[in-house]
C-alpha cells in the first residue's frame, strides 16, 4: 500500500503526522510519501519536495513563483500516472491540492481533502474542483459536513485535533505565577495575531486599547504573547512609540499560558480563538486589513460572523469588532463587561463547554478510519495494491 499525503505548511504538518500514525496501525506495511514537514518525515514519510516550497506557493503576492508550482505539479502528475498510490491526501493547502486531486482522480486515484477550505463563506466557485478532484472531504467542524451534505458532496465529519489535545482550564494561578503576573488582580490577554501583518494592522489599537482600560481601571495587568522574534519585534516598536501602561507584559510564545491566566481574552479572529474556547477563556474577537483587502473581502462573505466560536455556536455569542468598528473605546467597552460581570463571563464559558464537546471526535483516528473506508470502497476500485 502506497499513501501520499500532501501538507503546506507547519498547521498541516502537525494534521499528517497524527494521521500517519493512525493510519500505520490499520495499513502496518504501508508507504508514506509527499510533500511532507519535519513532524511527518518523522512518522516515517518520504518528503518528495521540502515543505517550505509549497508553504508559499498558495500566496497571491508570489505570482513571481507560479512556473515551479506548475512544474511541480506536473512532476507529480507523471509520477503518479506512472506509479499511482492507492489514495492521496491533500491537507489544507487548497490551492495546490485541489487542482492536484482534480488530475489524479482523472487518472482514477482515490482523493481526499483534509480541511476544507472556507468555502461556505467565501470563493464558493471552488465547489467545482471540489466536486470534480474530491472523492471525500475530511471536515473539522459539524456544522461543513451539513452543508457539504446540502452541495452534493461526501464529506465526514472528524473533529477537530485542538479539541482532543487542549483541556479546558479553570484555575488561573499556576499559569499566572508562571509569567510572574499578579495572582489578586485580573488580567486581559491581548493576542494580535501569528502573522507579522495582523500585528502590524492590530498593535497600536490594542495597545491604545490597554490605556483606555487602564485610565477605568488601573489595577488592571495585561500579557501578550507573541509567536515568533519577527512578531515580538512588531508589537514592542509599536509599544515603544505610545509606551503602555506599565503592566504590559510581552512574552515570547506560550499563547496558550498567557490564556490560561487571563479573566478575558482580546484577539485576532482565527485558530486562536478556538484554543481560547477551548481553554475556557471569555473573550472579544477583533481584525483588521488593508481597506482594499476589507472592501473586496466583505462583498465575498457569504456567512453574518467571522469569528469560530460565532460560527460553532450559530449566533452571535462573542462581540466581534472589525475593521474600522475596532475603536479602542469600542474594544475596551467590551472586554470591561466581561471583566465587570462574573454572570457574562459564565455564560460564554457553559456556551464553550457544550461546543468544545461536539469538536472531541479523536480526529485523527476518525481521519484514518475515512480513509480506510474509502479504500474499502469497492465502488470507486483501487489504483494500487490495498492491501497493508
């Protein structure tokens, strides 16, 4: 049996190493080939390209390096005509796998994407790739296997792996004695972003942010952990022209400690806002982007919240401010009802409790036990030899 999984970047790395290991246990004599990081090449998979190649091919602003992402996929396309595995499978990346499954199920390889793209919010014309290259859609939420199901699509529902690794955490000291934050008075954690863009659009409103909650309320502490040396950098020179309050805490990494210490999380919509759910932590949603970008993205948008834990729960459970509504006096007002209300900051925990617990689906075995069924699928026939 020959598998070939297909990452682009660090996200979908940690999703194939995990599915590797399911899926060893059920194919023991299996091969693992692809584009694959340093957690799959771990698992055992032979990396036919170094990741880092196809983590910027899926960019726009990259048009420059579009020949090799043709010619790569055109390696592929003749390796795998010539030697076909008996199921690929593309994680995340749309951009590069979709058109890639889209040819080999040509070539009648079994396909299956894990991770759909945001395609019931926006760029829906991808639907048609999906539909053409895709034999199974692997979802992490519930809520996309619904409307696959209404756009004619198989897809399964796995879970979500956060969910099965980040346990919720009610007792904020440990977490705060760890940072060396105060343990008697409440803290807000701001999170700007991974990407060095999002601080660079995000860091002086938080911290304008941070003063208008420290002119109400001056016992307040505030921590922000920053990802990376280039995102650090960002936000302490956006610091160091409008110094913040004196409890403004910056710390490198350990976004999840800083979450865990909090009374109340500000953050940049994204996969952070699932791990504050998932920790428990009360929280507002902001973003900002190049107007051009907002303009163009917002006429796109198909869905009333951009935020996961709006779009988990179907309504409108976390303040969400974006763009030019992310005033700090807008923001600050939020985050001091939740500080200012033991009652509110209780109602978005149970509201997390009940979503955390339909995300807890083992993804990684439910991935492996997808594949294995399609594999067993003697309606589509294999490629190759199926058998471990």
């Amino acid at each position: 049996m020959r598998i070939a999984l297909f990452a682009g970047e660090a996200s979908g790395d940690i999703l194939g190493s995990g599915l590797i290991r399911a899926l060893r246990t059920r194919f023991p004599h299996a091969e693992f080939e692809g584009i694959a990081g340093p957690l799959m090449q771990a698992e055992g998979c032979h990396s036919l390209y170094p990741m880092e190649r196809l983590s910027v091919m899926g960019l726009a602003e990259v048009a420059g390096r579009m020949p090799e992402v043709f010619r790569m996929r055109s390696e592929l396309v003749r390796r795998y005509a010539e030697v076909p595995p008996d199921v690929f499978v593309g994680i995340d990346a749309p951009d590069f796998n979709l058109h890639l499954e889209m040819r080999l199920k040509r070539l009648g390889v079994k396909t299956v994407h894990y991770v759909s793209p945001s395609v019931w919010a926006w760029r829906r014309y991808r639907l048609r790739k999906i539909r053409a290259g895709v034999d199974r859609m692997l979802v992490l939420f519930p809520f996309e296997e619904q409307f696959y199901a209404r756009e004619r699509v198989d897809a399964r529902f796995v879970g979500h792996p956060l969910a099965d690794e980040i346990e919720y955490c009610a007792d904020s000291a440990p977490s705060r004695a760890a940072l060396g934050l105060p343990l008697n008075q409440q803290v807000v954690a701001l999170l700007p972003g991974s990407r060095v863009t999002e601080v660079e659009a995000l860091a002086a409103r938080l911290i304008d942010t941070a003063h208008w909650l420290a002119a109400r309320r001056p016992e307040l502490s505030f921590v922000v952990p920053l990802i990376n040396e280039g995102t650090y950098e960002r936000f302490a020179r956006a610091l160091a022209r409008k110094p913040g309050p004196g409890s403004i805490k910056l710390i490198r990494g350990d976004a999840h400690t800083a979450m865990k210490s909090a009374d109340v999380v500000l953050l940049a919509s994204g996969t952070a806002t699932l791990e504050a759910l998932l920790i428990g932590r009360p929280m507002v949603i902001t973003y900002r982007t190049h107007p051009l970008t907002w303009a163009i993205g917002r006429r796109m948008l198909r869905v009333e919240h951009v935020g996961l834990p709006n779009l988990l729960a179907g309504r409108s459970l976390v303040a969400e401010l974006l763009q030019d509504e992310a005033s700090p006096a807008r923001l600050g007002a939020e985050v001091l009802t939740l500080l200012n209300s033991e009652q509110a900051r209780a109602a978005q925990v149970d509201a997390f409790h009940a979503i955390a617990a339909t995300l807890r689906n083992s993804a990684s075995e439910s991935a492996a036990n997808a594949i294995s069924q399609l594999l067993a699928d003697d309606s589509i026939g294999c490629t190759g030899s199926c058998a471990g």
